[in-house]
C-alpha cells in the first residue's frame, strides 16, 4: 500500500513541524503553498523528500488549488490522505487502512471521526466530534466547491464509503485566530452565480444567520429550502424560517416572503 499525504497552505509556519511529524511514515509528502509570506514556504523546502510547488491564484478558490495538489501526487500512490496543516491522524492510520483494505477490497473512500481540539487560550469544554472522509483511492475523487471544498466520487462504478471506528482525525484549531473574510466572499460569490447550490446555501445561510443579517438569511435560507433534500440541515432552516415568519418583531415583507416561498 502506498500512502501520500497532501496538503495546501498559505502562511502556517506554526504548523510546518506538526504537520511533518505526524506525516513522516507516509511514502510521499505533497504541499502546494498558495502565497505564504510567513515562512512557511521556505520552512518546507528543507524538508527532506518533500513534494513541494507554490502557486499564486490572482482570483482565489479552494478547489482548484486542492485538485492541483491532487494532481502533483506520484502515479503509483494508492491511497491519499489530506490532512490540513493543523489536522494530523492518529498513528494507528496506516495499519487500519491496511486492515481495512483487505477486509474490504473495493473500498474508495475511509472516513472516521474528526476530533476539534482548541487553542490552550481559550478553555471550551471536550473536544467536539464529527464525521470526516480526507482518507481516499488515489483515482477515484476530484474536489468540488470553492469554498467549504469536499471530495466527490469520479471512480467507476460505485464508490464504497466504510467507516472506522478506531481512526481519528485531530483539528488542532487556533479558535482565537481571526477568521478569514475570504470564507463570506466565496460563498456569496457562488450564490450569485449559482443560487440553487444547496452545498454552498447551507454554508451561507448559517453565516446569515450568525451575523443576525435577518434580509439575506431569509433570501438564503429560502433557496437552500428550495434547492435541498429534506434532511436535518433542511428541518434546522426551515424551522429558523417559520420561527422569523411567526416573530412579532419581524417586519411584515420577510414574513410574507417566508410565507409564499413555504
């Protein structure tokens, strides 16, 4: 089984010797650096065996970089891994997916459970837990999405997604970092020239409503109701929307549009 672990970044110099640590078992290690001024670059070029390419996008978006980095990868890899410079696997990776080959062989895609763990400045109770698929055949998956990116099935036949119980995918998250502006613009970006994107509505229809920006979420929230299947995410929106609908303090023309749109 041959491994590599790949990556993009742009000024993470305080990640560079995590990252390299926890990647060192793997055959190769593939960085595409997207404009660092930090450092971080030039760290990463005294790193031993180390696949390693900058490239500058004048316009921004995360998908292209990501599937320029797919593409920088060895041709005999089988299996990719994907952690961010602040995520890093457990070390019993490689022998799980070793396990998890031969029990079963048509596998494309292993996901496990993403642990957030936070910055020691700031105390927010247990780590929170989510499902995440970085673990992947090497031909088998392109990404998609400009923004909040996620790997799409491109393989033959169907893809066969198994969970394991026993990897784990740690975010090492700075939550006292300033978040990046440019998240808000590529989703709004996106919105207006693909407004039925469900993927990207779910993401800005959130942000709407965590800036309490009542006129876009209503607009937002509206489309993603549209746009996506009836799931949790599709119950949690429409709720939010029938609780502004039904608010006194909501101007009447946003409840009426609430109201003719559900």
């Amino acid at each position: 089984m041959i491994t590599a672990a790949y990556t993009i970044c742009k000024n993470e110099i305080n990640r560079v010797d995590q990252w390299v640590h926890y990647t060192k078992d793997f055959d190769y290690r593939v960085v595409l650096d997207t404009g660092s001024t930090d450092g971080t670059y030039e760290a990463l070029q005294k790193v031993p065996g180390i696949i390693l390419e900058q490239m500058i996008m004048p316009e921004f978006r995360f998908d292209i970089p990501r599937n320029h980095n797919l593409n920088m990868i060895p041709k005999d890899v089988e299996w990719c891994l994907s952690p961010d410079m602040d995520e890093y696997f457990s070390i019993n990776v490689l022998e799980e997916m070793e396990k998890m080959e031969k029990q079963y062989p048509h596998v494309t895609n292993i996901s496990c459970a993403r642990l957030d763990i936070y910055s020691k400045k700031v105390f927010v109770g247990q780590p929170n837990s989510i499902g995440t698929n970085k673990i992947h055949r090497r031909y088998m998956y392109d990404w998609k999405q400009r923004v909040y990116e996620h790997l799409s099935y491109i393989g033959p036949g169907n893809e066969c997604e198994v969970y394991n119980y026993d990897i784990f995918l740690i975010h090492d998250q700075e939550i006292d970092k300033p978040r990046s502006t440019l998240y808000p613009k590529l989703m709004k970006q996106e919105y207006e020239e693909n407004p039925n994107n469900s993927w990207n509505n779910w993401f800005l229809a959130n942000h709407y409503y965590m800036e309490k920006d009542l006129p876009n979420f209503v607009d937002v929230g509206i489309s993603f109701i549209k746009s996506s299947k009836i799931d949790d995410k599709w119950k949690e929106v429409h709720r939010a929307l029938m609780q502004i609908s039904n608010a006194s303090n909501v101007d009447e023309e946003y409840k009426q549009k609430i109201k003719t749109a559900l």
